[in-house]
C-alpha cells in the first residue's frame, strides 16, 4: 500500500475555504484516493474518493495532481463542525483487500470562529 | 436513520476479564468489519465478516481475539483475558456488498474498552 504525508495540523477562519494537501508518491494506478474524517470520539466518516479526475461532493472537492503523487482535500465554507482529524488513504476499489482500511495520524483541522 | 449500531459505547474490565462488544450493521449491508484505534494511533483493520463467514482475520491478534457475526443478530468481536494494551477504540463499519464497489464504509460510534 502507499505510504502517505499529511501535515499534523491546520488552521482555518470559518467561512473560508479548507484546503488540506496530501503527498502520496508511492501510489499504484489502480489505486484510488480516499479521504475520511473523524470528529472527536465519534466514528470515521467518508468524504470522497478519486483516482486522477478531480471530484466534488456535497462535503468537498478533491483535486489530484496529474502525475498522481499528491491530493487536496477542499472544504469550500468551513464550518465549525467541520473540526475534525482528515485522512487520507490510498486503497484499490474493486476485488482483492480493499476494505483493510489503515490510517495514518491524519491531520487535525481547527476551524476558528 | 438507523446507522451501524455498536454497544456498549464505553466498557470498563479488570486485567483477566472478558470484553464483548457488539455490533448492529446498517439495514441491508450483510458485510461488517472491526477495526481498533489505539490512543494516540491510526485506525488498524481487525476483521472482516459476512452473515456466519470469516472472510479475512489476518489484522486479529492471534490470541484471545474472535469475532462471529451469526445468522440472527449482531456481530460480536470478543476479547478474553484483557490486558492493558488492549485498551482502546473498536469500531465497526459495515457495506451492502463485498469488494467495497462505492468505496464507502458506514462507521459506528465505537466502543472504547478501558482496561484496568
């Protein structure tokens, strides 16, 4: 599986855009992109996925680099609810192991007032 | 909205004691996997399941550690003789089909063992 590079930690003003990179160099072509988040002590909930056309949601926008090797994650109006630890994840969709879900320590995103 | 339902939501064991935390999948989804989140760590896949199958058990411990999702009700992920490491976060997520086709897996709340 890829390896992944997220900074520790961010900050955001609300009502302002979110934009949360990614480095994932090692990623395979049949691999897609996968962001989750998970506000404290609650569950991990998904956002979106990719594999290199840019995506968008009702949560975010994802935006892969061409070459693949990093991503960001584009939460256009944050909220403070969006306060939360995003990850980013790698993984194949279709057939093989793609449910062994492993992350990383993500990064935690402040939303200010 | 009946999401993936796990309980007990918080549980607390003495050293040598058994935990069992249990797991509701969302209605419909036939497919439940257990992970564990360490304090201070990333999620960890455990378990994967169907209706009274193991699918893949290759991220349990190998020890003390089951789990069985039976025909009529909840999956159980089981832990006996707990000791201090196994304190932390055990979620649950389930999906309607194997092979993951929209990517996406419904967590539950979790349940955090704290073990004394």
């Amino acid at each position: 599986d890829a390896k992944t590079t997220q900074p520790t930690s961010m900050d955001c003003a609300e009502g302002r855009a979110a934009n949360l990179p990614c480095n994932h160099s090692t990623i395979s072509g049949n691999e897609y992109v996968y962001w989750y988040r998970q506000i404290h002590s609650q569950g991990p909930q998904y956002i979106i996925h990719g594999l290199k056309n840019n995506e968008t949601n009702e949560m975010a926008s994802l935006i892969i680099t061409e070459d693949r090797k990093s991503s960001t994650l584009i939460l256009p109006h944050a909220t403070l609810r969006d306060t939360a630890v995003y990850y980013c994840t790698p993984r194949q969709n279709s057939g093989g192991s793609n449910y062994k879900l492993t992350f990383g320590k993500g990064t935690l995103l402040t939303v200010n007032p | 909205n009946a999401g993936v339902m796990q309980n007990p939501r918080h549980l607390v064991r003495r050293r040598g004691q058994e935990a069992r935390l249990r797991c509701s999948p969302m209605k419909g989804h036939s497919h439940v996997y257990w992970y564990r989140q360490l304090p201070e760590e990333g999620l960890k896949f455990m378990v994967y399941l169907q209706k009274e199958n193991i699918i893949d058990e290759s991220g349990m411990p190998k020890e003390r550690f089951s789990a069985e999702f039976p025909k009529e009700g909840p999956s159980i992920l089981r832990i006996q003789q707990v000791v201090r490491g196994d304190s932390a976060a055990y979620f649950c997520a389930s999906s309607p089909n194997g092979g993951l086709a929209t990517g996406e897996l419904f967590f539950g709340e979790g349940s955090r063992l704290t073990v004394l």
